[in-house]
C-alpha cells in the first residue's frame, strides 16, 4: 500500500513536525522555504530509536540514496533561489563480532542493532576492514550527480573533539558542512557572517559544543545552524530542517527573525524544542553536546 501523508502545512509559521520526514516533505509547499539547515543521522552511528530512522539502512549505498530521495523533495520545497546546508558525517568500515565495533560503536548510546550491523565490513564500494567509507563527499558527488550544485564544502573543526582510543590514526575532529545550490543565481548573503577582520568568510568553522540542557545525542553548535541561516537567508524568510532533533535549527531561525519548519521522528527530541523558551531575542539555553 502507497505510504500517505499526514500533515498539512500553511507557511510562514515556526513549528516542529513530528514524523517520518519522508512522509512529510511531500506534504510541504513548493518553493516556500528559503534555506534548509540540516544535519541527517549518519549511516550506522546511533540508534535513534524508531523503525523509520534514517541511518539504519543495511547498507552504506542505500543510506546514500535514501539521502538523494529525502533531497529531491527537499528540493521541491525550496525556492528556487534557495541552498541547501548539508552537515553529514563519515565513519569507518569494520569487521568484528562484538558490538564494539563499527563506527564509534563504542559511544554510550550506540543500540544493539546498530552495533549488530556494523560488525561487517559492507559489500559495496571495495571497502576493507577499516576503511574510511568517505561518506560525506559519496552523499555529496551523489546529490550533484541528482542536480544540485555543489558550491562549497566547510570544514567545521571541533573545539571539543570526541576522545577516541584510537593508537593508528590521528583522532578525527572535523566534521563536513555542504552548500548546495537548487540554481545557478540563489541568495547567498556574503554580509551574513564574516571574518572578525571584515574579511569574507573563509570555509572553516572552529565552534564548540554548546553546554548541554539536554538529552538529545547529536545537536549541532547553534552557532553552525546560525551561520548558515545568516548567510542562506533573510529576515522573514523560511528555514527548513527534516532532521530537527532537539530543535537547534528553529531555536537560531527564532533568534534572527526567520520562520521555521523542523520535521522530527522522535516525539521526545520534538518536544526538546519547546523547552528553549522564553525566546523573545534573549541568549536561550544551549542544546546538548555535539557530535
Ligand atoms: C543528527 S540528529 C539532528 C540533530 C539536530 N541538528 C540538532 O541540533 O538537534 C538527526 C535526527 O534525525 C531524526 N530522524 C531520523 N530519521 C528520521 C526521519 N525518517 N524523519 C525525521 N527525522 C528523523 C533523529 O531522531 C535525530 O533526532
């Protein structure tokens, strides 16, 4: 039976849906919504705890095109002057039985059936026992071969790595931002952000967790959706995140004027959002460490 969608949405306004994205998006209107700021699971990292979660696909190739079907929707809902900023991150090939391995298994939250399958090096792509997969440029030469430009790749360095035992490699500490373009002549603010000198932007991003309020495994700095939003849009424009989480998009899009639409699975991250109030251009309280 064809999947429906179950939600009507009329912009602008700022809310939190709450369900499978790929159910929503289509349910969202055309060319309404100016930037999407998003950062979706990455393959086989957490277990967000839903059967619809994306990042649970069996394979690494069926996370990326899963991804390419979740943008060309995305896609649809943009302005045709409208960018897309793409946080995605990468992870490692492992063989092994234990549940410890796969990428970062080792971190708390990491479940069962996300450790399960990542203890076999996947069959597609030549990949090896401990091979970097190189997930976020596969997502993005995949999302430019289905039509978007790809105009930038922003390097954002951690301040605060996560700590990995690791002894044969250096710790990783960086994390790719990508920005895509739906045409040629989008909005692109240079003015939105810039260096501390005046000079324009450069595309490396040294920012911090933010201190944790709350539960939530995976926010980003809201600093990063801030920036994003400040050069991707205008005051009174709409942002838009499928992959909401506890909300740091639609908390930043409040900050600076602009309405939001987040799409969440979990009903518990969803509700994160409401918790950052009140919002009335005042400092909130910062989300839950970053990746
Ligand atoms: C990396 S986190 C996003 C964190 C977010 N940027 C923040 O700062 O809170 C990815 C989120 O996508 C959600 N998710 C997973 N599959 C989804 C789906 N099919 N539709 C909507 N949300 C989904 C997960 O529950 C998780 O909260």
């Amino acid at each position: 039976m064809a999947r429906q969608a179950v939600f009507q949405f009329d912009p602008p306004t700022s809310k939190t849906l709450v369900g499978d994205c790929r159910l929503i998006l289509p349910t969202l209107e055309a060319e309404s919504v100016q930037c999407c700021v998003t950062s979706p699971p990455y393959w086989g990292l957490r277990d967000y705890d839903h059967p619809e979660q994306v990042g649970s696909e069996p394979s690494p190739d069926l996370y990326v095109s899963d991804l390419v079907s979740i943008f060309q929707e995305v896609r649809r809902v943009l302005r045709n002057d409208g960018t897309l900023w793409l946080n995605v991150g990468d992870g490692y090939a492992r063989n092994g039985g234990t549940g410890n391995c796969g990428p970062n298994a080792v971190v708390g939250n990491t479940k069962k059936l996300i450790q399960k399958r990542n203890c076999k090096v996947p069959a597609v792509w030549g990949l090896k026992d401990r091979d970097l997969m190189g997930m976020p440029w596969r997502v993005a030469f995949a999302l430019q071969a289905d039509g978007w430009i790809l105009r930038s790749r922003i390097t954002w360095i951690k301040k605060t790595a996560m700590p990995e035992s690791v002894k044969n490699r250096p710790t990783s500490a960086t994390e790719e931002i990508f920005l895509f373009a739906k045409t040629p002549s989008y909005f692109y603010d240079p003015n939105g952000v810039r260096e501390e000198t005046g000079a324009n932007l450069r595309n490396y991003w040294i920012l911090g967790p933010d201190p944790s309020t709350y539960g939530h495994p995976a926010a980003f700095p809201r600093e990063l959706a801030r920036r994003c939003i400040a050069l991707g849009s205008r005051e009174g424009d709409t942002v838009l995140d499928p992959f909401g989480g506890c909300g740091t998009t639609g908390i930043a899009a409040d900050e600076m004027r602009r309405f939001s639409i987040l799409i969440e699975l979990n009903p518990e991250y969803a509700n994160m959002r409401n918790q950052d109030q009140p919002r009335n251009g005042k400092k909130n309280s910062a989300m839950k460490t970053a990746r």
